[in-house]
C-alpha cells in the first residue's frame, strides 16, 4: 500500500503551505496524484507563436508572443499613469495593460521584438481584447532561469491555470511531484494494455509532461484516454450487473385493461418510432429485474396537411384550415365522425403524393397512409417511409391507396333538376345553372344522384375504352368538365385519369364500381402511388378524428391517417396492479402534466379503486402548494392504491407520502434533478420500482454512453407536435441598439397581429442581490476604479422586474405586461400562466420558469435578455415555447458582448441550428462534460481530464465492450487487483454513493 500512498500523499508536504493551498483552492489538487493529473492543456515549441485570435473572453488564459509595441500612456490630467504593450502573433493582436508602480518592470523588460509568456484574464475594453496586469516570463533572455532552461529545446507544456497561478509556476509545482510517478498503479489489465499497443502508465505520465516530440504526447494522451474510458466503463458496467441481479416486479401487459381502453381513444396513430420505444419499454417492464431506460427527444409528432388540404365533411370538401372542433368529417369506412382536436403546425417541408390516375395529395413528412402492396398487405406508413421505399426491385411502384367507401352527401343546395338529365345535357355541351360545369348541390349529392349524375355525362359524351367494359373516355372535355367528371369517379369509389387532347381540352377516363354501396370497388380501383414530389415550405395542420379507426379521407377521396410514450407505460403498470410516479421539476409542468394526461384519459382517470373491474383508475396531483385537504385526499389516494397514476414535483419525495405499491417512476426533465430525488423516490417501492428517465434535451449517442452508461438509451428524433420553424436572430444591444429598438417593435408587431410574446431574464430581481466581486477590500488603493479599464466592471445580469418596469413605461408602453418567476407565490404562478393561455395577457417577462412543459400555440415571439448568460441546451429549450401554433416563431437572442467573443460565437450556433443533437455537441464542447459521476456540472472538477466524449467515441465505444465483457466473467475484480484500486480512488465515498443511486 505505501505505493499508492505516495500519490495521496498531500502537496503541502512536498510543495509548501502556500502553493499547495493555491492548488486546492482554485485548482481542486490535493494530493500528489491530482497534480499528476492535471495534465497541460497544450504545448508551445520555441519559434511557434500562440494563436491570439482564439482567446476566450473572460477566460484566465496562458499566451506565447512578440511585443510589436510598448507605450506609457497618462490620465486623469497627467496624475495617472498606464503602459499599453501590443502582443503579435501573425494571427491577432493582443493589448497588454499596466497600471501606477506596476509599470516600471515590464515597461523595462517589454521591449519591442521580445518574446514571452503571458497569463491573465482574458477583458474586453474598447472593443479590444486585453489583459490587465498580466504575469509574465521572458522566454529569450535570463538563460539561468528555471522554467526557460528546462524547456530549451523542448515542447513547453501550457496548464489548465488561474489568476493566482500561472502556467509556468505549475510546471515547476509538477517538477517536484513527478518522480512519484513511477509508483503509480496501472489499472488496465496487461492482456488488454498490450492488445491495444498501449504505453505503461508510468511512461504516459512522464511523457504527457516533458515530452520530447509530439509523438511522445500522441502515445501518453492514447494511453491517459484509455484509463479514463476503461474505468469509467468498469463502473457504469457493474452498476448495469448489479441492476440486473436485483428482484423487481414482473409489469406484463395486461390485455382489456386501461391501455387498450386508452389507445381506442387515442386521436392518432403511434408513430412508427414511438411505437418502437413503446415496444422496448413495455420489454423491460415485463422482466424480473428493474427497468434503466433514458428516453430522450421530442415525445410527439404532428401527421399535417396544408391548410388549403381538402377533408371530406357529409357537405361535401372543406379546406383544412377550417377544421375545428365539432366539426363532422367522413371516414373511410363511409361513416362519419367529429374532429376532436386541431393542432396548427407552423409552416413545414410540404410533399406531394402523385397518384396513378393523375390525382395529387399533399402532406408533410409525417402523414401516415394506408397503403398496401402485394408482398406486405396493407399497412400504414409515413411519407417518409414512402418516399425511401417506393419501388419494388424490379423497378415498378410498390404502393396502392385504396378509395374511399361512397357516401351520401349534400350540400343543403336544392337540385331541382333530374340528375340524369342534367348529366345529359351538360355532357352535350349544354350549360349548367351557376355557370359552371356541375353546380355544386349534384356534386355534394347522394351517392344515387352522383352516379346517375356520371352516367348522364358519360351517356351524352363518353365512349368505351377498347375491351374494358368499366372504362369509359370522354373526349376533349373543357377544364371544369374534366375536373367534375374525375371528381365524381373518385366519390364513388372509382378512378379517372385526365390527358390533354389534341384538338384542346381534355381526353377523361373513368371507372366506377358496380355496386359502389357496397364498398370501394375491390383492389381494381386502387390508386398507385407513382412519386413523391417535394413541394416546399407551407403552413400546415393536423386533426385528430373521435373515431377508432382515427381516418378521415382527403382530396381526391384519398384516405389518409392521423397520436404518447410514458403515459402508455404507466397505464400499462396500473393494469399490472401496480402504482406510476411521474416527478416533474416545477410546479408548473406539474401541473400542465396532470392536466394534459387527465384531459388524454377523460373518464379513465376517474376509475375507482385500483384493480378493480373498472377500466380506470384515479390520477392525482401532488406539490407543495397544495391545500391541507387536498394534499390528505392524495396521500390517502395513494397508500390504498386507488390512484394508479401520481404526478407531483419534489413533494413526492417526501417522507409522508407512501404508496400501495409503486411500479414505475418515471423522471421528466432529468437534467433538472439531482440523483438523491430519483433515489428517494425509487426507495418507496416494496421492491425496486422501474426507472423511466426522460429529457427533451437531445444528448450525443457518446455522451449518454458515458454519462448515462448505466441506461438503456431510446430516442425519438422526430418532430414535436404543434412546432413551426423558429427564427432566431442575435440582437447585439451594444454594438447596435437600434437592433434592440426593432427588436420591441417585432414584439409590438406580433401582439398587434394577435400574438403574444414571452421575454426571459437571467434574475428575479428585488431583494435578490447579485454575489459581490471577490476581490481586495474598498480600501485598498488598488481596488478603487482608478482606470477606463476598472470602470468596465460587469454589470450583474438583468432582472425580470427591473425589465418590466422600463418595457411597461417604454417600448412596449400600452400592452399587457406581466411577470412570472419562481418566487411568485404557487396561485399567483398559476393564475399568470392561466391568463396568458387565454390571451388576457400580451408580453409575460419571466426567469427560465418557463423553460419546460409551458405550452401556449399562440406565443410567437420570445427575446431573452442577456442571452450570453445562459447555456446553449438552455436556450434551445427556451426557444422551444415558441413556434408551437400555426404562426412561425421568432427567438432574439440579446446581448452586449462583443461580436468576436466566444459567447457570441456560441450565440450565432444556436441562431444557425434548431438541431438539438448537433447544439448539445456544440455545448459540450464549449463546457466539458462536468463530473460524469458526481454532482458537479460545470466541467471544474470533472473525472474527466483527457477523455473528451464528443471526440473519442471509438475509445468510449471499445472501452464500453472491453468492461462489459471483463465484468460478465469477473464481476468483483478478484483477478484485477490494481483496476479495484483505481476504481477506489476514482469513486470516492459521494461518487460511490451516486453511483449506487443512479
């Protein structure tokens, strides 16, 4: 054990009290092994100058370059004095800045043409980079020094540093520390270190820190990834043993049950992606061990048509755009039924469907159609799926589209006429009333009248078609004609195709069924699917049909098809006998959720005692606002068992509330919960529940391999119901305020066309104070703002209810302006987001409460105040509350921070993309992954320190297999002693315990 005691040995033995507690303090190291740890960022060669023009903005940083100049500058009437020195390396300048006394040695030792390090942080003034009072080191003079003499003809390495340490002085500090490095433990087993031609760990250590070439730093960096990966993995991979090993019971669906009586009322069809995950979650809930699945993406997906879409109504077509609730529509079966909800979807990609008789349907990508073809049968698919999978392999279309059974309809226009003889006369070339070819009473006519109707036309101006007996042609029908005499065909279950004839017009063939009260016709009256055409943008729409076939029939009498993933899960535990914990993050989306699921369930969530002969069962809502009586309903509900279904917020977690028997927790918004909640929920369970995590926030395959290795991942990457395109600009509020003033008068624009707009801030404001600078006291000369430079302070962030006050007396002067943030009281909260639902309110000014499950179509616009200070999953998230009507949305993002630094370039990402996959890459890769097993998010302390997930997927990917296999036939290590050890020093007693809990 003395080996492994040498690297905890602590660094004030070895390095003095000082350093050692700089180390600690700012830099997290401790012990001996921490700093051999601390690896360097990068390396300088001598003759190789740092790139300038990549400088982080605020940001403490270590530079190599040439002073270019050296200036003393005076203030204050000649009283102050400052050295400016510009630093040059070919790809950006950077000014230096020295204040008082502190310019005499670097205004002697910054001579143009010198070459040093440099280290500070990184300020903007005057819209130039610069560093105030940097460290520095002279790298071309003063050989005896330690730090240039080590690295004279070396790679010098740069550290990870801090105001209070630089670069250089840490390379000292590892100097002292790296003969330990020879009693460092190896933690991979030999087989697999000489199988993947890995460098002993010792050398590794000795080469990522005074390397001799850059094939040196190639060789420890493959190595030093490899541990990282490989433990990680160990970890994750015993967690998924140990899970596996523990006893849960077995949630089998259960057939007739609140599930299929759900899913018979569901107003659309599960898409073919959410019925796949639905698939793999039922799977896992029907085994004797615990269910870890992470479900991550958008959980709904909106089947839309363009609005000037035609839907059959028993009056005949209506456009699309004026469905609404009620309204009756025919479905296939001949039938009819009522929209029983309408879902504006923005503008989306729109297609075409060219069918074989020359008809067109147009959808978006999403729009399921019942199809058939001869290997298969009918089946029901997406456009998308169409268009990927349209011919066989011989070439020729794959899919049909059966007609739509004929069906009696009438417009209420009187039709005084014999339809036959109108039929004859209008075929003869004779005009019809209302001066157009058909009037619209015989077209919207019964099925009797319509065909009479044809047959009139046909008598008067057809011919047959060669030996098909049910073909007739007429010839050189004018537009109008043609368009009537196919639309008849197609209403009654047939098919007509239009070409141009010769002499003008149009030749018209058509083919009606016998016995159209009898059906559609049979498969001879299938419509091939011949192309799918792209169209463009459009706005479009979905509704969903209160009929259990949930079709309806759209232009061209095509019969077309209109959808929920944890809810079904849950239901599908409650018909197991079980109970369902839904815990959401705010009360806010805990509520919006109990609504939603209660409103989806409708009586079903009004059943009465659990696993009884009801089809239902009671779902109930529970958070810390409610009321003493209704918080005792509850908590009574739920330890008898007669609520299957609960979903609540922290609440849920406390000790009062107990359940009957808790089968399922399922987790909304994972990134919102720390691991002890999910623990103390799951601990209620007579046995350990199943663990259901969901988050909209897209996560990288290898990020979710890595920091949710002990999940199972599923993922629904399609478009969320209810969504338009989003907009998103950067409003640079300092550079251009005229840009800020347009942004008001967009908000006031979109109210004025009856919107609403939604403008999110960083801080609640009030009584809420922003932490004070750490720094010297008052006092202290040094600290008074003596300089431009000082009095460039950052202001502390913008505060929703300073922003109100100045938009409510200012730009946005005569709206309604309401504010919503966390320290509201729950009914105030509540009554807020109630009148901005209904439009009472036109501008709602909130913190990120509003961040998750706040859903109000009619908002279109959203400006977030010093956007910079949020992160980049955050902003997609906040943007995501706008653009879910049939209006598109707009997001602008404010900010004072100049155009070349960082944050904005992080801003202009997330404005270029509403991909949430490739925004999360970005984000990670700007924040590191944070401590993948412990709390900390923020990238300081992680367990990471070579690895980078986004960059090493195939060393996660290997590393993954090569644990799991390692664990199968050794799960306690007993054959690796030194990776038990490394296990131990990477999982601390807290990481232990978060591990555990998971």
């Amino acid at each position: 054990m003395e080996r492994v005691a040498a690297l905890d040995e602590p660094l004030k033995k070895i390095l003095g009290g000082t350093t050692a507690k700089v180390l600690a303090e700012h830099l997290g190291l401790e012990t001996v092994g921490d700093l051999l740890h601390h690896y360097p960022r990068r390396y300088a060669e001598r003759g190789e100058l740092t790139r300038l023009s990549d400088l982080p903005l605020d940001e403490h940083v270590t530079v190599v370059a040439q002073v270019a100049d050296a200036r003393v500058l005076t203030f204050n009437h000649g009283r102050g004095q400052r050295l400016e020195v510009t630093l040059t390396d070919g790809s950006g300048r950077l000014q230096l800045v020295f204040f008082g006394k502190g310019i005499h040695k670097p205004h002697k030792d910054l001579l143009p043409g010198r070459r040093a390090m440099f280290a500070g942080k990184v300020s903007v003034f005057n819209r130039k980079l610069q560093l105030a009072h940097p460290e520095y080191e002279l790298l071309d003079r003063d050989a005896d020094n330690g730090v240039v003499d080590a690295f004279a003809h070396q790679l010098m390495p740069i550290y990870p540093a801090c105001q209070q340490m630089a670069s250089w002085k840490i390379a000292k500090a590892v100097d002292a520390v790296l003969p330990s490095a020879q009693d460092a433990v190896d933690p991979l087993p030999p087989g697999l270190r000489e199988g993947r031609a890995l460098i002993p760990l010792t050398e590794a250590l000795l080469k990522i820190h005074r390397p001799g070439t850059k094939a040196d730093i190639a060789d420890a960096r493959a190595r030093l990834k490899w541990d990282e990966a490989f433990v990680l993995q160990v970890a994750l991979a015993r967690r998924r043993f140990a899970d596996s090993q523990l006893p849960a019971a077995p949630r089998k669906l259960t057939p007739g049950g609140i599930l299929d009586a759900f899913d018979a009322r569901l107003p659309f069809t599960l898409t073919e992606g959410q019925t796949k995950v639905s698939r793999e979650i039922f799977d896992d809930l029907a085994t004797e061990h615990p269910m870890h699945r992470l479900l991550q993406g958008e959980v709904g997906s909106g089947k839309a048509q363009p609005l000037d879409a035609l839907v059959l109504t028993p009056r005949g077509f209506r456009p699309m755009g004026e469905m609404a609730l009620g309204t009756e529509v025919v479905v296939p079966s001949g039938g009819t039924a009522l929209v029983d909800g309408v879902f504006p979807q923005g503008e989306r990609e729109v297609w075409r469907l060219v069918l074989s008789d020359g008809s067109t349907v147009e959808c978006d990508d999403e729009h399921l159609w019942i199809v058939a073809s001869r290997a298969t049968g009918e089946r029901v698919l997406t456009t998308r799926a169409l268009r990927a999978d349209l011919l066989d392999d011989d070439g020729r279309p794959r899919w049909s589209i059966a007609p739509a059974t004929p069906v009696d309809l009438d417009d209420g226009g009187p039709r005084p006429l014999d339809a036959y003889e109108l039929g004859r006369t209008v075929g003869a070339g004779g005009a019809a009333p209302a001066g157009r070819a058909v009037p619209d009473a015989y077209r919207n006519a019964p099925v009797k009248d319509r065909r009479a109707l044809l047959a009139g036309l046909l008598d008067a101006g057809g011919e047959p078609l060669g030996t098909d007996a049910a073909a007739r042609v007429f010839r050189a029908a004018p537009a109008p004609l043609a368009a009537d005499l196919a639309w008849l065909a197609r209403s009654l279950g047939g098919t007509a195709r239009s070409a141009p004839a010769a002499g003008g017009g149009h030749d018209v063939t058509v083919a009606v069924p016998e016995e159209p009260e009898e059906g559609a016709g049979g498969d001879a009256f299938r419509r091939t699917v011949l192309a799918v055409e792209h169209v463009g943008r459009r706005p479009v729409q979905c509704i969903s049909v209160a009929h259990p076939s949930h079709a309806y029939v759209t232009d061209h009498f095509t019969v077309t098809h209109n959808t929920m993933v944890a809810l079904r899960a849950m239901l599908g535990v409650v018909d197991s006998g079980g109970q369902a914990a839904m815990l959401a993050p705010t009360e806010v989306l805990a509520q919006q959720h109990h609504r939603s699921v209660t409103e989806m369930m409708g009586d079903l969530a009004e059943g009465g005692m659990l696993g009884g002969a009801e089809r239902g069962t009671k779902v109930v809502l529970l958070t810390g606002s409610m009321g003493a009586a209704a918080r005792r309903q509850a908590l009574l509900d739920l330890v008898t068992g007669e609520a299957g279904v609960v979903i609540g917020t922290h609440a849920l977690i406390e000790d009062v509330v107990q359940f009957h028997d808790l089968g399922l927790v399922v987790v909304d918004e994972q990134h919102r919960f720390g691991v002890e909640q999910r623990d103390a929920l799951r601990s209620k369970g007579k046995q350990p529940p199943h663990l259901l995590v969901m988050t909209a926030t897209p996560i990288p395959r290898t990020v979710a391999m890595t920091v949710f290795g002990d999940l199972e991942t599923s993922v629904l990457d399609q478009l969320p119901a209810g969504r338009s395109p989003i907009a998103s600009h950067v409003v640079p509020a300092k550079d251009k305020p005229h840009f800020l003033a347009r942004a008001w008068e967009r908000v006031r624009e979109e109210v004025a066309a009856g919107h609403q707009a939604y403008v999110v801030c960083p801080r609640i404001g009030d009584d809420e104070e922003p932490p004070a600078p750490k720094g010297k006291k008052a006092k202290d000369p040094a600290a008074q703002p003596s300089s431009p430079e000082d009095l460039a302070e950052k202001r502390p962030p913008l505060a929703v209810l300073d922003i109100a006050e100045q938009l409510g007396k200012g730009p946005l002067a005569g709206l309604r302006v309401a504010v919503l943030h966390g320290r509201m009281a729950p009914d105030d909260k509540d009554d807020v987001m109630r009148r901005f639902a209904a439009g009472e309110l036109d501008v709602l000014v909130a913190t990120t409460v509003i961040e998750v499950g706040v859903n109000v179509p009619n908002a279109t616009v959203m400006v977030i105040m010093d956007a910079d200070r949020f992160g980049v999953s955050q902003l997609h998230q906040l943007r995501g509350r706008v653009g879910r009507g049939a209006a598109p949305g707009l997001c602008l993002l404010v900010s004072e921070m100049p155009e070349a630094s960082p944050a904005r370039a992080r801003l202009a990402a997330v404005a270029a993309t509403l991909d949430g996959f490739e925004l999360s890459r970005i984000d990670l890769e700007q924040r590191r992954e944070g401590d993948v097993l412990g709390q900390a998010q923020s990238g300081v302390r992680s367990s990471l320190r070579m690895l980078a997930v986004i960059d090493d997927e195939e060393v996660i990917t290997a590393a993954r297999e090569e644990a799991t296999a390692l664990v199968a036939a050794d799960p306690e290590l007993t054959g690796c002693p030194e990776l038990r050890t490394a296990l131990s020093a990477l999982l601390d007693d807290e990481r232990e315990s978060y591990l555990d809990k998971g």
